[in-house]
C-alpha cells in the first residue's frame, strides 16, 4: 500500500465506499486495489497488512436478513451507539 509504506506503519483505518471508481478517475494515482473498497480482495488485503477498514457491504457481501440480525440489538436498544464525528 502505498499509504502505508508511506508512513511506515500499520494499525490505520481505511474508510471507503463504492465511489472509489470515481475518485480513480479524477486522482490516477489512488492504487487499483481500491477499485471496490468493500471487494474481498481489499478487505483480505488491509486485513494481512494489519490495518483496519471500514466501509458499507453490498447484499452480495451480507443479505438483508443478516444485517437486521446484526441490527436488532441497536432497535431493541440492547446496544449503545457512539457519535462519531
């Protein structure tokens, strides 16, 4: 990565959508493993390098049952949320 060769570290986040197709075009330098940050290839790819991601799946990566099975605890206000700013 070059971000992270960059700074000479691991242990960063990498926040992303599926716009990043759009960023390549205007910034050619953005690395082609960016293509589809939530991809499996990226994921796999930040994970082995020890850094973090964050970024929306798709319903190819987690059906809608599976994110309202992950969610029902925050609607059941079973679990706290935290502002993020």
């Amino acid at each position: 990565m070059l971000v992270r060769s960059t700074l000479d570290k691991s242990g960063l986040l990498y926040v992303g959508d599926c716009k990043s197709e759009k960023l390549r075009a205007r910034v050619p330098r953005v690395e082609q493993t960016f293509q589809d940050m939530a991809s499996i290839a990226t994921r796999t790819h930040l994970a082995f390098g020890k850094d973090f991601y964050l970024c929306p799946l798709s319903a190819k990566q987690m059906s809608q049952e599976e994110i309202a099975q992950y969610l029902q605890p925050v609607w059941d206000e079973q679990q706290e949320l935290i502002t993020i700013f």
